[in-house]
C-alpha cells in the first residue's frame, strides 16, 4: 500500500514515481490504466506497441472512469498520459472499424462513446492536466483538449488527419479544440491534415508549456504540486469559472458559483489563507490536512 503524508511532501514524489514508470498490468483495462498517486489520479493510454490507439472500448472505458472519478470525494487531480515515449495518443484503431463504424448505426454509438467520455473528462470538478508527448493525433488530440491544461514535451505533435479516413468531426470534439485555438485554426488543422510540432501548438493555444523530453515529468508534477498545496475550494471554482467564460450564465451556472463563493468565504481555508498572508508564511489549508489518501 502507498501511504500519502501531504504534511512531507510525499504526494508529488510518489506521483513522480508513477509518471515514470509504465502502468502496473493489473491497471489496465481495454487499453486504459487507472493508478493513483495519494489523491491524484493517472489515467494512462497503455497501448504502446500500437501508439496508444484508441479502441471503441477504450473510450467506453475513459467515460467510465471519469464517470467514476467524479464521485471521489478527495480527488484533486488528474493527469492523463500515454504509455511509452512515442505517443501520447494516435488516434482510433482503425482496424476495428469494419466491426464497429462502417454502417450509420454503429459510427452513431461510436460516436456517441466518444462524446460521452470527453464530457466525463470536462465534467471533472477538479483540474485534468494532459502530459503528452509523441503524437496526439485524432482522438489522442480531442482527449487532450477536453483536459484543462496540456504540457507537452519538445518532441510532441498533434493533429486530427481525418480528410484521410472519411469520417466525421462530432460537435463535443469540435467544441473542446474551438474553445483553444477557435474555429478558423480548427479548420486549418482539419483542412490541410497537417501535424503541426509543439512549439506551433504552443502558438495556437492548443498547449500551454513546451519542456525538453526529460523535463516533461518534473513540469508536471510541479504543477500538480502547486494544486495540491492550494486550496481546494479556490482550485474547483477557478475551474468552474473559467468553463462558463465567453458564454452567456443560465440559472444554474449563477447557483455554482454561488455554491462556491458560500463555501470559499465560509470556510476555514479563507482564514488559514489569510492568517499567513500576514504572518508571511505558508498556508497550510485545513481541507489539505484531513485529507489521508491510502491507495493500492
């Protein structure tokens, strides 16, 4: 058992070690890995020898697990990788295709499956950071998107080649890369087919940091870091705010943030935050202390 003491400093250590190692067997069903890091968790894309494609079921397994976590009281965080240093995601398995999108009814439920578990991903209340390097290609790409933020390393390329296959782009993959790069740089990539390198990325939008290869690690457990030593309150409604940005508030929208201005200025974070503002000191928010994460 691995045993998390935020007190230490042990939580981005042990998330380190999980960064750095290909998923345990045991983790892996349909081609995707859920491990845990105290209160992180890592979804891994564990098809390596086939640059991590993405089958209908593992889809059908990322909705399930984001359905999951999102029930998980303690969860702070997610990162999402791929298994090995070649791809982060190459997009479908093309070779099921005969099986499972060739006629109408069935592209339906596929393309249903991938819907459902990109809105699973952006549901999450808590940040979902993508770590990718290699290729983010088609659904490797549009599962990088619906994350909140993407650190890619140097060697990283993305782009959603679809022109090739025939297929179609759905409306919750469109939307998550139009509200990165917008809509004429989403036409661009489906246009041209073009894979564009991260520093390209890193102009569009679609990427937030660009690090060497072996920096990829440390990058993102330094952000991870940084989340895990925040108040959480402070980190759910950041989220939250930032989503409903650039569209009109319906009702509900206005309740959340109520819901989380209640519980910010409410709470004992506030306090504790302030207290060592003044004291110049660091916080120790009383919502990190009891958390006690115990994972396999």
């Amino acid at each position: 058992m691995t045993t998390v003491d935020n007190a230490t400093g042990t939580e981005p250590a042990v998330l380190a070690q999980v960064l750095r190692r290909a998923p345990e067997p045991g983790s892996v069903t349909d081609h995707v890995a859920l491990e845990w890091a105290g209160s992180v968790a890592v979804v891994t894309l564990a098809r390596p020898e086939q640059y991590n494609a993405l089958s209908l079921g593992s889809w059908r397994r990322l909705g399930a697990i984001f359905t999951d976590l999102g029930a998980e009281g303690d969860l702070r965080a997610v990162v999402v990788r791929g298994a090995g240093d070649r791809a982060f995601g190459a997009g479908a398995d093309i070779k099921e295709f005969p099986q499972v999108r060739l006629s109408p009814e069935d592209a339906l439920v596929y393309n249903e499956s991938i819907a459902a578990a990109l809105t699973a991903v952006t549901s999450l209340p808590v940040p979902v950071v993508a770590m990718v390097q290699g290729l983010a290609v088609g659904g490797g790409c549009e599962l990088a998107a619906a994350c909140d933020v993407r650190l890619a390393s140097e060697r990283a390329r993305f782009g959603i080649p679809i022109g090739r296959l025939g297929v179609t782009l759905g409306y919750t993959e469109a939307d998550a890369l139009v509200r990165l790069i917008g809509p004429a740089a989403l036409k661009y990539l489906l246009f041209s087919g073009r894979l564009v390198d991260a520093e390209e990325a890193l102009r569009m939008g679609l990427v937030q940091r660009v690090v060497a290869t072996e920096e990829l690690v440390p990058e993102t457990v330094e952000l991870l870091g940084a989340v895990l030593t925040s108040a959480p309150v402070t980190m759910r409604a950041a989220k939250l705010v930032a989503d409903m940005c650039g569209r009109p508030l319906n009702a509900q929208d206005t309740e959340a943030l109520t819901r989380a201005a209640v519980e910010a200025y409410g709470g004992a974070d506030l306090q504790e935050g302030v207290a060592a503002f003044l004291e110049g000191r660091t916080p120790v928010f009383p919502s990190n202390e009891r958390r006690s994460h115990v994972r396999p």
